[in-house]
C-alpha cells in the first residue's frame, strides 16, 4: 500500500518543510500520502515525483480530482483548488514525510545500512544472526524478506520505496526491536528512499561496474552508492572493504569513525582461513592485538571477479 496513517493529528507539512528551500501555502496537517495519483483518496498529500518512465507532476489534476488536500511538487502547476508545496526535491520530502507519518521510527532504532555490489543480503542475514547471538532484539530487511522479531514476510516485490520503508521500521519499533538491518540497492540510493532516516552505521561489501544500463556510466554509479554516507549520524561508524580498491577510495572522503576489514590488504579486522570445505570454513579472525578461531557452516569464500 502507498498510504500511510499518521501519527496522531497529522504531521505539519510547514513544519516538516520548515528548512528546506520552497513555497508552502498556510499550514496543512497531513494525515496520508502517495506518489501514485491512481492510489489518492480523500485527503492524502500527493507528492508529485519525476520518474525514468513518467511525471508525477503530468497527473496533479487528476490527484487533486480525487481528493488530494495538497500537492508537493517541483514546480508550479496549473492546479488552482489545491494548495501546493513547492520544493527542491519532492522524492526527499516524500521520504522525510513518510517517515514523519509513522512517526520516525528510526530515532527509535539502531539503523544499520548495507550496500555494495555483491554480498548485501549475505552480509545482512549474517549481521542478524551476530545481534541474535549476542541477545539483542534485531530486525532485518532485505532481498530474502522481511523480519521484526515477530512476523516473517516474503521480499518486497521490486524496489523498496518510501513508505515500505516507513512501515517496516514502525513494525520493528513496535515489535520491540532494538536494531533494524537493511539492505539497500544503488536504484532505491538513487530515488533517495532513505530520506528521513539517520543510520548508525554502514557496511559497503564493495563498488564494482554494475548497473550501467541504469546509472549512465561507472563513475555515477559508484557515485549513487557513495550516497549511503550522507545518511549517517555524525558519530556514526562506516564499515569498508580494504581489499575493494574503490571503497578505499571513499577513505580519505570520510570525515568520521571507519572501521576497515579485508582477507588480503592491510585492514583493521582480517581473517586468515585454516580450512575451507564445499559446507564449511574455519579461520583465525583478528582485530587489533586480539585473535579467535571461527568455525563457520557456510563454505567457500564468497569472490566475483571484476571483468577488467
């Protein structure tokens, strides 16, 4: 569903755009939105979003034919019945609104992001079973599915969008968890899906050459990923792939705590493997002066190559 209740009476949109650059009408309390103008019922925001495919903003009177009580866009259009929000960047507000209407369920949460080329969701679900080891209460959402401690679902058909992401966090608060782990995709880094969410932390497994037919060329697809960054809490760790020449780069760009991690380059956390089967692998995991012995029911050594 693209509608989201609000919290109690509604989120100000003045408020809520209080910062940002644009022309809002007298205050509205939003209760509801959408993205989509055949999803509108009476009283939702509209938010008018620019797509590869369509306009959002093509179909303003249409949404505000079906009872819209406002219209976020990018521009001024030729609706006169509805007030609208004219803002920089519809799909952040959609984002940060969203997430407002369920109320910010992130600042509840400890936020952990994953991305990288290859790895993400091996890396998620190996995170969620480390939380649950150590008693913590986690829920994860990525390509396998969805989990907040309590109910399991299938994976989000398609891209993740604003306000899955909003639910799925609200479920997860209100499940009692006290970390949420998720997966995020170049495409969803690029339709800015994550605004309105602060992480705590963020792993990049690795930058490759993907994607092309999406992003334009490699230099904005690793571009789109570096975008992750921009969502951390100032304090906040960013967890890298010494071994990946790409997310080495990113280093020197990083104005906070990094942790880094890598089997061959030198890195803060390395592992030395003692013996690898077709079902398992045992290694000597080490950090700092400290080493211990891993036996892990998960075999070989998770490696694509880059073509060159």
């Amino acid at each position: 569903m693209e509608q989201l209740p609000s919290v109690r009476h509604g989120v100000s949109l003045r408020q809520l755009l209080a910062s940002a650059p644009g022309v809002c009408p007298p205050d509205i309390r939003a209760t509801s939105c959408t993205s989509d103008w055949r999803k509108v019922r009476p009283g939702d925001v509209f938010v008018a979003i620019t797509g590869s495919d369509e306009d959002g903003h093509d179909y303003a009177t249409q949404a505000a034919s079906r009872g819209a009580v406002a219209i976020i866009c990018e521009r001024q259009l030729p609706v006169f019945n509805v007030p609208q929000c004219v803002v920089a960047d519809s799909r952040v507000v959609y984002g940060e609104l969203c997430q407002a209407l369920v109320g910010n369920p992130a600042r509840q949460l400890k936020v952990i992001g994953v991305t990288g080329t290859h790895g993400k969701s091996t890396v998620a679900r190996l995170l969620t079973a480390i939380f649950q080891a150590a008693d913590l209460s986690v829920g994860t959402l990525d390509s396998f599915g969805y989990w907040d401690g309590l109910d399991d679902r299938a994976p989000v058909d398609g891209t993740l969008s604003p306000p899955v992401l909003a639910r799925s966090l609200a479920e997860m608060a209100a499940a009692g968890a006290t970390h949420a782990i998720v997966e995020f995709s170049s495409v969803e880094l690029a339709q800015q899906v994550l605004a309105g969410v602060s992480l705590d932390a963020v792993c990049v497994t690795n930058i490759g050459k993907h994607h092309l037919d999406l992003h334009g060329s490699v230099e904005n697809y690793r571009e789109v990923k570096r975008r992750i960054f921009n969502y951390l809490d100032p304090d906040a760790v960013a967890v890298l792939n010494a071994d990946d020449v790409e997310s080495v780069k990113i280093l020197d760009e990083l104005m906070r705590p990094v942790l880094t991690y890598g089997l061959q380059k030198p890195s803060e956390i390395t592992a030395q493997v003692v013996e690898q089967y077709i079902n398992e692998q045992t290694f000597v995991l080490s950090a700092g002066d400290e080493s211990v012995g891993v036996r892990l029911s998960q075999g070989g050594r998770f490696d694509r190559e880059e073509p060159p």
